[in-house]
C-alpha cells in the first residue's frame, strides 16, 4: 500500500506539468536578518558588500525536456557567497511557481562548511515573480568553546522575465 501510494504521488507531481523554458533576470535587495524575541520579531540589513563585495543580480531559467519530469531549475549568479548557482529540480508550488532547494560544498557565507539555500520563486499574472531566499546560517556564540546557533537570513528580490 505504501508504495502505491508513493508512486502515485510521484507520478501527480511530476505529470502535471507541460514542456516548456523560460529565464528570468532577477535583483535581490541585501541580505537581512530576522529575530524573534518572545512575541516580537526584529529585521535587520546585514552589512556584508565591505567583507564580500558581489552582485545582487543574476539570471534565472527553468526548463522541462519531458512532461515526465520535474522542471529543472538553473541559477547563474556569479560570485554568488551563498553558492546557489547551478542546476536543481524546481519543485512546483502553484501556477509559475516554485520551490528550489540549491546545495553546494562551499565556501559559504553563512555557514562553516557547506552551504543551502532555500528558494522560493513565485510568478505574477504579469510574467515577473517575487523571489525569496532563505539560506542555512549559523553564528559562533562562543569562539572558545565554538558553540554556534543558527540564525535567519532572509534574501528579497524580484523577476523580470527574460528572453528564452
């Protein structure tokens, strides 16, 4: 019954989809950073461009080459500190929308070894899109005990749809 249920599942999200290709030329605003305090919440910029100058700005495509498979996801922003650029499947979350979990083995900003970014690309009627970033983060408390606890960073910015 479990494996059925599994396929069936599979076979819905990756189904449903027609072929197609699309790219997107995207600007994030800088890094911020979300605390919460009891029943308060606090954003802050981070300012990192003087420790690691980079663009804000990259190029985003997603394609499908068989109505069989999940879309896949192809980020190209070079010097990109929290390492998302490469190919990834683009799990889809509504009409033009998508969830991209992106991974590398570092450098990373935000961690000490390797790094993950969550990605949340929404698309609008107009044929732009919002885009979230959320990448894994922790900070060192304590340097001589080297106790780390982590931290929300959260990364904004918006699409403007490419020529593909």
């Amino acid at each position: 019954m479990i494996k059925k249920s599994f396929a069936l599942l599979i076979c819905t999200v990756s189904l449903g989809q027609p072929v197609f290709a699309t790219s997107f030329d995207c600007t994030m605003e800088i890094p911020r950073s979300l605390s919460i305090k009891g029943d308060k919440a606090e954003v802050t910029p981070l300012n990192i461009s003087a420790k690691v100058p980079f663009g804000y700005s990259f190029n985003l495509s997603f394609s499908q080459k068989r109505k069989d498979d999940l879309p896949e996801a192809v980020i190209d922003w070079p010097n990109s500190p929290i390492q998302v650029s490469g190919h990834y499947p683009a799990i889809p979350t509504a009409g033009n929308s998508y969830a991209i979990i992106a991974f590398s083995p570092g450098p990373c900003l935000f961690t000490d070894t390797a790094c993950a970014t969550m990605i949340n690309f929404v698309g609008e009627p107009d044929g732009n899109a919002k885009v979230l970033m959320y990448p894994a983060a922790l900070t060192t408390t304590d340097e001589k005990l080297q106790l780390k606890e982590p931290f929300i960073v959260v990364l904004q910015g918006s699409c403007v749809k490419g020529k593909s």
